[in-house]
C-alpha cells in the first residue's frame, strides 16, 4: 500500500511505500505550539519507506538540541513530519491523503492538555505522560 501526503499549498509531497504505526495525539504544549491545535496527530514510519515526491527544496526544519525535529513547508507552514537527527521518523496524519489505514493508538500527555481542551469520549486509551509500553520513542520525541 502506498501513502501520500501533501501541504497545505500542495507544493511538498511525499510517499511512504509501506505503513505507519503507533498513532497517538500527543496533547503536551509543545505538541500544541509546534502543531499549533490542541494536540498533534502523528503516526511513526520507516525511514527507509519514506520518500520526498516533490518540493523538497521548499521544506524548512526545526531541529531541537537533543536531535528531534520538525519539517515544514516554508510557503503554507503545514508542518508535514518529525524527524530524529536528520532522518525522517513520522508523519502528521492531518497531511496524509485517503484511507492510510490507521486510527489512534492513544491520546498521550493528557495531563498537559490545554485548560479549553475536552477530549473525545472514543474508547482510546489516554495516559497522563508517556505510556508505559511506548519506552521506545520516548528519546526521539523529546
């Protein structure tokens, strides 16, 4: 199955020649910022899956002293991915186009979530911080 993705101003596109996993809506206030909404949706991929289709010469990153970053299309501001120290490590699931066959995993960092937010009653499992089966991702995404 293959997966794409585009901004908001279509310029950057992607593919992913495989599937993305472990789906959450991080809901910290980074996650806000950076996603500027009330949490991120974000799904994790093989690097090795991923592939710029197009506009890739437009894309800006953010990269935080510890390796995480973010990219984003520099003429629309659709921030399209993560990545850890320079490769490609997730994607925004609000970017994705079609049936990526996937749903959230979780709702992580609840306890951080904004004053205004009410989250949805969807039989999803929320944590407080991070989950305790997640111990993987937890140096990447912070």
């Amino acid at each position: 199955m293959a997966i794409t993705g585009s901004c908001f101003c279509g310029a950057v596109t992607y593919l992913i020649r495989g599937t993305l996993r472990n789906a959450r809506s991080c809901h910290c206030s980074s996650c806000r910022k950076a996603f500027s909404g009330q949490a991120s949706a974000y799904a994790l991929v093989d690097p090795k899956e991923f592939s710029w289709a197009s506009g890739e010469h437009l894309l800006t990153t953010y990269e935080s002293k510890h390796g995480a970053g973010l990219q984003f299309c520099r003429v629309c501001g659709s921030t399209l991915c993560g990545t850890f120290k320079g490769q490609v490590h997730g994607v925004t699931l609000g970017c994705t186009e079609g049936d990526v066959g996937i749903q959230l995993d979780m709702h992580i960092f609840v306890g951080d979530k904004a004053s205004w937010e009410t989250l949805p009653h969807d039989g999803v499992p929320q944590y407080e911080e991070w989950p305790p089966a997640n111990t993987a991702d937890r140096d990447v995404l912070q």
